[in-house]
C-alpha cells in the first residue's frame, strides 16, 4: 500500500467511545517500528521509521468521547508537511523527513490498519489502544487535500441521502 505512496489524505466521520490510550484511526506500515498513523487520543498525526524516535505533528484541539466529529489527516510530500483538520478546522501543521513510500523500502508494508494499532503486540500494547467507537466514510486519496478540498468532501458527505430502499431515498430529518 506505501510501496509507491508519497502524498496522502485519511479523511473519515468518526464517533469514538474512548479516546484514552491513544487509539488509532489508522496505522499503516511494517510494525511498531515503522508505520505512518493518525491517533485519535491525544490528536495526532505520527510518523515512526527505522526504530526511531516517533515524530509527530501534535494538534492543538483535542477530541471528547460520544460525539461525531469529521477528522482528515494529509501528508504533502513536496514539503513534507503534515496536518490534521477537526470538522474542516486545521488543528496540527508539522513536517516529517520520511514519505510513505521510504517506510516501504525499509519493510515491506504488511500491516495496514484501520482502527487498530501497530503496537498491539509490543510492551508497549496496554498505552497504544485499537479504536473504539463508529467510523464511517473513510477514505484514503493519493493527495495531499487542502482545506477547500475537505469542506467540499465534507458538504458532499453531508448532504448524501440516506438509501430507504427499492431505489427509494428519504432525507435527513425521515420525511
């Protein structure tokens, strides 16, 4: 999946029931020593390559348990910028040395998660929890998305009508 990854977007609506111990709404990578993910605890996008010191771009906003919030996470390789948005409001803005595809090269890219963490078999595993809670629309793109392009993503999402059924639709409210 990273092998040739350079640029990317996760964008998702998601309800979480915890947000203690660090939960993923993604992990993607080899293992805990190498992986790209966005941790929902704590508001994070992180990077870990080689066994070395995580890096992370840490948002200034955190999330509340039982409430449906729209998260993005995006990664612009022509300058290495990583930032995390909360309801179309950026919330993180940091680089990283690495792509995702320079993850790959090291090892191969076996372990891609969604809602689950790469530490779940290290000591580490009782502070790096798997996501608990509703995750719906999630999407990954090969771009970094800017904050125009989210809010469209997510009017879009916003306005969906919900399927009734023999090609039926209703609106939001059930009418």
């Amino acid at each position: 999946m990273l092998d040739e990854m350079r640029s990317f977007s996760v964008t998702a609506r998601i309800k979480p029931k915890t947000v203690t111990k660090l939960p993923r709404l993604f992990d993607f990578g080899s293992g805990s020593q190498n992986s790209i993910f966005g941790r929902i605890g704590n508001l994070a996008i992180g990077e870990k390559y080689k066994g070395a010191t995580t890096q992370l771009v840490k948002a200034s906003k955190q999330l509340s348990a039982n409430r449906e919030y729209q998260v993005a996470f995006t990664f612009d390789a022509a300058s290495h910028t990583a930032k995390v948005y909360v309801d179309g409001e950026e919330v993180a803005n940091g680089t990283f040395a690495q792509e995702p595809w320079e993850l790959a090269a090291y090892a191969a890219n076996v372990r891609n998660y969604i809602g689950r963490t790469q530490w779940w078999d290290t000591s580490s595993a009782s502070d790096n929890a798997d996501f608990c809670g509703t995750i719906d629309d999630l999407r990954l793109y090969s771009i970094a998305l800017n904050a125009d392009e989210l809010q469209d993503i997510n009017t879009g999402i916003n306005n969906q009508q919900p399927a009734v059924g023999n090609g039926q639709s209703a609106t939001k409210d059930g009418a």
